[in-house]
C-alpha cells in the first residue's frame, strides 16, 4: 500500500474529520470563555477591590526612555489568562467526566440473552410434551 493511500485513509477516517470539528468548536469556546473572564468576571472582581483593572495591572523593570519603550511583567493578565484556563479546564473535565458516565452505564447495562433458536424452542416444546 501507497504512502498517499495510506494518507487517504488515515484523512478520510471519521477519527480525524471528529478531531477536526473539535479544534475549531474549542476555538470558539476558547474565544467565549476568554470575553467571559476580561468583560464578565474580572470587572466585578477589580471594583471590589478597589477599581483595579486587571489588565493594566504590571511590574515596570524599566521606564521608558525616548529610544525604547518601558519594559514591564504584566502579571494581570497573566491573572486573567490563568482565570481562562481554570474555566476551560473545567469545562473540558465535565463534559469527559458526563462521556465516561454515559459510557459506565452502557457497560453496566446488562445486555439482553439472546432469543432461543428455532431448534431450542423446538426441543423445549418436545421436552414440554413429554413431560404431560
């Protein structure tokens, strides 16, 4: 077999076109998630503590000069991206955590005996009657 049959194969496979609905879905989520936190969540939370937006919260190293710009860790939007991930991660822990349920039940969910054969429910007849 062809590396570009096996290629085919592997592109075509349900697997792969899944995986690929999922990045763009979790872009989007991505996205959502992202204005929750900076529009939703981080306002309330800088007005409780006194007005603070988190964005422009930073550590100046070095003041700018008239050559180059100030140089600074930004430390609250690195709060505001860490806020992002605990979301996400939870969401995605939820929803494997709802799929892995889902599955336990099915295995858990005794499967039906099989129906008697024709012969079985023949000889179960004939046993039956020589029993009378």
């Amino acid at each position: 077999m062809g590396m570009m049959s096996e290629f085919k194969d592997f592109a075509v496979k349900g697997n792969v076109i899944d995986m690929a609905v999922g990045i763009v879905i979790g872009g989007a989520f991505g996205k959502v998630v992202t204005s929750f936190v900076n529009d939703i969540i981080m306002p309330p939370i800088g007005m409780m503590i006194g007005g603070v937006d988190f964005s422009k919260l930073g550590l100046v190293l070095q003041e700018a000069t008239a050559d180059s710009d100030a140089v600074t860790l930004n430390w609250g939007n690195w709060v505001q991206t860490l806020v992002n991930f605990i979301i996400i991660a939870f969401s995605i822990f939820m929803v494997i955590k709802a799929i892995n349920s889902a599955k336990k039940k099915e295995e858990e969910a005794p499967a039906a005996p099989p129906e008697p054969s024709k012969e079985e429910i023949l000889l179960t007849e004939i046993r039956d009657a020589l029993r009378k």
